[in-house]
C-alpha cells in the first residue's frame, strides 16, 4: 500500500497536543508542493506574497497574504514557493478531539463546533479578520505549552466570529482518498501545471497515467467531480487571475498569455469560473487590494 505523496503523517512535538511550525525565510519549501491530506485540521496564514491556493475541487488566487482553514482529510497543495515572495508561514495542525472526545460538544464550544464543520470544506478569510488574526498565529512558536493553547483557543474563538470569509468547497467535495492509487492525482496535476499553456488532449493525459481515454474521463470526473477539461479551463482561469492583479498588459495578452486560443471563450470561461469578466474583475482586483492596503496599515497602527 503505498502512502507515499497523499498521506501526511503528523506527529506534535513531545509535550504538546497540536503542531504549530513557522518560517521566516520567503521560500521555506525549495521542492515544489505535493497533493496530500491528513486527518489533522490545518490553520495556515501566508503573510504578504501571492500564489495559487488549491484545496478540494477549489482553484484560485490569493493575494496580499492568506488565512485559511482546512478540515480534516481535505486533500489540498502548499501555499508557499520561492515564487510566492511571502515574508512569513506559520502552519497549526490539529486533530477535532485534541483537547478529548467530546470536548468540542459542550456547550461554550458549539461556535467553534459549527467552525469545524465549515472547514471540511475549506475557509479562506479576508479582510481585517485575516490580519488580525494572522497577527496572533504568528506570536504562538513563542509562547509556554499552556499559553500557547490558550491562544489557540482565542484564535480559533476568533475565526468562529469572523464576518468576512469564503466556503472554498460550497457545493461539497467529491474525492474519495483512496491510499492504493495516490500518485496518480499528483501525476495529472503536474502535468497540468507544466503544460497548460499548450493543448492538452484527453489522448496526452490519459497516456500520461496509462488509462484508455473513456477511464480516465470515468476516473477524472469521480477524482475532481468535473470533467478534465472543465479542471484546465479553471487552471487557465487562475493564471489569468495572476496576470491581471501583477502584470499590466491587456485582456487580450492576459488571455493568449494564459493557454486560451480563443478570447470569446476565455471571456465566456472566465466569466463562469469567477463570476465577473475579464474586465470587472480587474477593477474588483484593484479595489480589493487598496482596501487590504488600508487594512493592513490600520492592522499595523493598531499593534
């Protein structure tokens, strides 16, 4: 039974219940992320940079840092390369029963509870709430065991209550992890990744992971819960999500720039993946990141 590339163990240091990791360096992860799951919830805040996030059928963009929330066994990618130009990462990692079986069930608990559940589908905040609290993430490698929990506590309190936050998954989330056949998501993801700037046929992917191409299609769409053609489109989407919030070129270069040959489809495709057009996107890109700027500036006066 292979586990290798899927299943992350996690074991928290002796003396603690949960995992809290953090990197200064803006490219901690030389290697290039792996498609892998865990029982454990994960926390992750990305402090500053830009990059892909990837979680469940999920596939977009974040910029000016990230705050998300993953429930357990949700598989998902990293979020930090030496491309993303993040000051900082700090990741906690913890089971739902850490604190005991049934502990979350009481009845102080149950706005966390509900929090836990939300995140099967994976969260991502925004606003003053992800600096906000990505300011007391960052604070825990330092303290004691015990006030590190309560922080943790306070910090999870706080996401419970928070207003402004995205359900990643908002229609659920279809894969099934299966620990005999593990590679094989990260093979095709791979080869999208390298190659989505060119036509991708059925017959090229399906050779990639030698399947007949009506299987892999059976397979894909089981995997994914959308066709692979529907999965590339929403890469391409992703990328033109990035060039329009870094480059300063026209739809019609983001477009070619993005592996469309066709600028009436890209429109129609990116349109149906995010909800606005090329265009309005760019202006809602725009208007987003000068207000996380004032954000960030009275998140920074406040400290």
């Amino acid at each position: 039974m292979k586990k290798k590339a899927s299943l992350e163990i996690i074991e928290p240091v002796v003396g603690n219940s949960f995992t809290v990791k953090q990197y200064r360096d803006p490219s901690p992860q030389l290697k290039k992320p792996f498609w892998h799951f865990h029982p454990e919830l994960e926390l992750v805040y990305v402090k500053g940079g830009k990059g892909k996030r990837h979680i469940g059928n999920h596939i977009s963009y974040y910029n000016n840092g990230e705050l998300v929330l993953i429930g357990s066994n949700l598989p998902h990618y990293g979020f930090t390369d030496r491309l993303t130009e993040n000051e900082s990462e700090t990741i906690i990692q913890f089971r739902a029963d850490f604190l005991g079986e049934g502990f979350f069930n009481i009845p102080e608990m149950k706005d966390i509870k509900l929090l836990f559940e939300k995140a099967r589908y994976g969260i991502a905040f925004s606003g003053r709430d992800k600096y906000r609290i990505g300011a007391k993430m960052e604070k825990l490698p330092a303290l004691q065991p015990f006030e590190k929990l309560h922080a943790l506590l306070d910090i999870l309190r706080d996401m419970a209550g928070a207003k402004r936050y995205e359900i990643l998954n908002a229609t659920g989330y279809s894969f099934e992890v299966n620990l005999e056949d593990n590679n094989r998501p990260q093979i095709i993801y791979r080869f999208v990744e390298n190659n989505f700037l060119d036509v991708i046929s059925l017959d090229m992917i399906a050779n990639e992971v030698n399947m007949t191409v009506p299987a892999f299609c059976r397979y894909f769409k089981k995997l994914a819960g959308k066709t692979f053609t529907r999965f590339v489109n929403e890469y391409r989407v992703v990328h033109a999500c990035k060039l329009i919030a870094e480059k300063k070129i026209s739809i019609t270069e983001v477009c070619y720039e993005s592996g469309f040959n066709n600028f009436s489809h890209f429109t129609k495709v990116f349109k149906e993946v995010t909800g606005k057009s090329p265009s309005h996107y760019r202006k809602a890109m725009r208007e987003m990141i000068a207000i996380d700027d004032m954000d960030v500036s009275a998140s920074v006066q406040a400290q």
